[in-house]
C-alpha cells in the first residue's frame, strides 16, 4: 500500500471506534494505509465506556461485600459495618473509563489514523457523508459499528425502563431493581446489585437463565443467584410498567406485582445499523439487521467490509478484535488469515463466575457417539474457615473415542482466569491423558481439573432406536 496513487481522499474509511474498528484502523495505518476513524459517541466503543471494563469494575466493587463477610472466619474484626457509596464507585469508574478512551484515542493518532468525532453516514459503496456534511471518498469502508441494547418485550411503560448502559450511571441507587433478561448482562448486573445492597429481582422468559450454556452450570448459576438473595422468576415476563409516587410498579405475566426503583432490560443486543445508509450502498442484512459477511468479513459490496458484533457472529470484544485484525492483515497487508469463531472461551462474570470453553455436554451428546463427562463439585478452601455456601463446579466433555477434551466448564472464583489458559489446551486439541500427565499446582482449585481421574458418567449414542443409553 501506500506508495500507489489514490483516487480515494483515503484507502480506508472506518465507522465506529470500538475494538473492532480501533484494531483494523491502527493495523491498516501499520500496512501505510491512510485511514481514518469516525465516531459519534466516545472513543472505545462498548466495551471500553458501557460494557466490559464498566461491568468488570462493578464486579470488583461487588465482591467486597463477601471479602468483609469472610474475613470474620479468617480471625478479623471489621470496626463497623462497611458502607458503600454508588457515587464514588461511578466516579471512579468515570475516572478509568476516560483514561482508556485516552489512550485508544492517542494510539490511534500514533499510528497515524485520523480520528473525527462525528456520526458517518454510508452514500454509496465508497463514500462516507459526516454529521458536518462533508464527503470523504474512501478505497474500503468498514463498518464496526457494534451493537445497541433491544428494549422488549415492547409493554405499556416500557419507556421507564432502561439498559445496562443507563444503570452504570443512575444519580440514585436503585435499593429495588428488576432486571429483565436471563443472558450475560442480566445475570452479570443482577449479581453485581444484589451485592451492593439492590434488592434485586431476575424476570426471564425460559426455564433458567443463560440459555445455551452446560446445564449444569446454568444450574449452579441458577442457584448461586439465589444465595446471593435474588428473587428468581422463571418463565415470567412483565407485562406493564407503572410510574407512582413509590417507585415503578411492574405487573408481572404470572399475576403478581413488584414495586421497585429501576427496571433494568436485558433481554439482548441487535446489530448498530440504524440511520447508517448500508441499504443506500446496497449492503446485505439479516433479518434482524446484522450486516451479512464472508470468512473474510467482506460483505456483498466489494469495497465495504464489516467487523464485530455489527455481524451478529459471536459478539465478544476479542472476537471483534480478531476480525478487525485480520480484515487490516487481508485488506492491506496482502496476508490469508481466517478468523476461527470455534472453541473460543468465554466468561460470565456472576459471583461466583463461570469460565467455559468449548461445547457443553448437551451439544457433546448430540454430535459425538461416545461422550464422557468428568465432574467435581466441592466447596473452595477459603469457604472452609469463612464459612460460606459455596461451591465450585468443574466438568470436563471428553470424545470417548478419540480422548480429545471437547469442552471444559467451571463454575468457581476465577473461572475466567482459568478459561483463558484451558482455552489453549482445547485449541490445541488436548486429550483427556494429556489433562491427566500434567502436573497439579497444589493448594489450588484449578488442580482439580488435572485430578479428575474417575469418569462421572459415559454416553453412547444409540445404536438402533430403542436401545438404552448407558
Ligand atoms: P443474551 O442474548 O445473552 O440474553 C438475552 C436474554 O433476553 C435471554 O434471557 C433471552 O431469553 C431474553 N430475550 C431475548 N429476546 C427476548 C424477548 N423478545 N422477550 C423476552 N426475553 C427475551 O443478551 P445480553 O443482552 O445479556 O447480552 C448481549 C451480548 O453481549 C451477549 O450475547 C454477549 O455476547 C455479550 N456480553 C458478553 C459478556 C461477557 O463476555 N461476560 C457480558 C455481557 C454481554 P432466551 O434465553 O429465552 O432467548
């Protein structure tokens, strides 16, 4: 790149700088593309202002409460009863998230893309209009423009509600609170308020929450909500929302009614694409709006490419990071490289969390004929002397046939921590014998999964209809 002559007032016109857009934006400029990165909102995009590092930091001040609890069994005496201010917690987190977006904005800047601070609107497959009515023509465009909170079910009063991004910011804090939506985020912040003092209570429409995931883990998920004082309703869903002088009154589907301070709706993320004039460009969508890629996250238009969870493909920020690298490595760098959306790990972080890579062992038993599943569940040392009810969860899926671990699964403290390295092990293709060579790192709770010798429960796939599953 770089040396060419351009017709183009630049090689690569990118919207939206969150981890995806950022990422390709500072590696194409790497390549000697010129680039520049427009952004209506706040440089970092989700996860850096309202989402991952937000959240994470609310955990932490979550977490408090049982370090306080527990530290009684470990011979300690706390003065008085530890008290928390929201308002210091949201001005630190203001503090942390501001000096993030700094730094995305300085490296950007250092690798010589340029940055407008401007909403930009797609007019045709290789021009972008900006909020000030300049047009800038561009070689490549792509789109990382993320995803926006979905506010369902549409009820009467939904428009007291509000999203996790507003909750992160509430001037009072809520001492009620529904929240809506048994995914990540409604776990995640249900688990966070119960902690800072919310009476809290978790509506969603399924069985049990975090659809998707190891049954036994949305089970021991289920039941770690409850210990932590969260009103579950299962299969419930509100049905009206009410503003009076004592707070929002919420009817419920199964009859009932609750009184609380904020509704908190979780119930999912659809793709940015509003306002965007992907349709003027001719960009194929989805249904629910997600813009259409290949491998190579090139869309039907030849010079618009589109990155993270604007696709709707697995959206996690270090997925989006991935392809918008390697969009910037194909586009500009002249490489191959493919982006592998299989086995990557993830983490929900409840308290206690839950760490996972691979598949769970009902997806197991539906795509392999020998399934063995090795499973400990045991309570953590430190709940020994604090006393607490808890227990870690551990469960690994094994091809029978072939030995190779298929998924791993922990319901435990820093489940994600240990995701992350078992998320190498299993990319890799380890084998259940390679889990059992290694050696254990003693006292820990992640050792079990090297001591798991003695398998649980195996499954064959029947043979003939009728015949009996072992
Ligand atoms: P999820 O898709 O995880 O969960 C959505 C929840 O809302 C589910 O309980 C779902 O129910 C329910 N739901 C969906 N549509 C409706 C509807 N029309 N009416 C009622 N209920 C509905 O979305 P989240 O908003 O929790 O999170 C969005 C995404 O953000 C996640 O998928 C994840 O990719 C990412 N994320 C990742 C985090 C992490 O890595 N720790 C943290 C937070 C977010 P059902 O199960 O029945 O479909």
């Amino acid at each position: 790149m770089g040396a060419a002559v351009s017709t183009f007032d630049v090689d690569l016109f990118v919207i939206g700088a969150g981890s995806g857009g950022v990422r390709a934006a500072r590696i194409a400029a790497g390549y000697g593309a010129k680039v520049l990165v427009a952004e209506e909102f706040r440089i970092g995009g989700t996860c850096v202002i309202r989402g991952c590092v937000p959240k994470k930091l609310y955990v932490y001040a979550s977490r408090f409460k049982d370090e306080f609890e527990d530290a009684a069994g470990f011979g300690w005496t706390l003065p008085s009863a530890p008290i928390f201010d929201w308002s210091t917690l949201i001005a630190g987190k203001e503090k942390e998230i501001s000096r993030l977006s700094a730094i995305y904005k300085a490296n950007l800047e250092r690798a010589g893309v340029s940055v407008i601070e401007q909403r930009a609107q797609i007019v045709d497959a290789h021009t972008v209009k900006l909020t000030d009515g300049r047009q800038i023509s561009a070689k490549y465009i792509l789109v990382a423009t993320g995803g926006t909170p979905v506010l369902e079910p549409a009820i009467p009063g939904i428009e007291h509600a509000i999203s996790s991004n507003e909750l992160f910011d509430v001037p009072q804090f809520p001492k009620r609170l529904l929240v809506v939506g048994g995914g990540y985020i409604g776990v995640e912040f249900a688990s966070v308020f119960a902690r800072l003092g919310s009476d809290v209570a978790l509506t969603f429409r399924a069985d049990n929450v975090l659809r998707g995931f190891d049954e036994d883990m949305r089970a021991g998920v289920h039941d770690a909500l409850t210990h932590a004082g969260i009103k579950i309703h299962a299969g419930v869903l509100p049905t009206q929302i009410e503003k009076t002088a004592d707070g929002l009154v919420v009817a419920l589907s199964d009859g009932t009614a609750i009184t609380v301070d904020q509704v908190m709706i979780a119930t999912g993320r659809r793709p940015h694409v509003q306002g965007l004039g992907l349709e003027a460009a001719g960009v194929a969508m989805a249904k629910n709006g997600a813009i259409k890629v290949d491998h190579y996250s090139a869309t039907n238009v030849p010079s618009i490419y589109a990155v993270g969870d604007v696709t709707d493909r697995v959206n996690l920020t270090p997925v989006a990071i991935r392809e918008g690298h390697a969009f910037a490595d194909n586009v500009f760098g002249g490489k191959n490289v493919l982006v592998d959306h299989s086995d990557v790990p993830t983490a929900v972080f409840t308290t206690p969390e839950l760490g996972t890579v691979g598949i769970s062992e009902q997806v197991a038993r539906s795509q392999y004929d020998v399934v063995d599943i090795y499973s400990a569940s045991f309570r953590p040392m430190r709940a020994t002397l604090s006393g607490r009810a808890e227990k870690t969860l551990m469960k690994i899926i094994v091809d029978g046939t072939s030995d190779r671990v298929l998924g791993v699964h922990i319901l435990g403290h820093e489940a994600g921590e240990m995701a992350q390295l078992l998320g190498i092990a299993v990319r890799m293709g380890a084998t259940k014998a390679d889990f059992d060579a290694t050696m254990a790192v003693h006292p820990t709770a992640a050792e079990e999964l090297v001591t798991m010798r003695t398998r649980t429960t195996r499954y064959e796939r029947q043979a003939t209809p009728g015949q009996a599953a072992q």
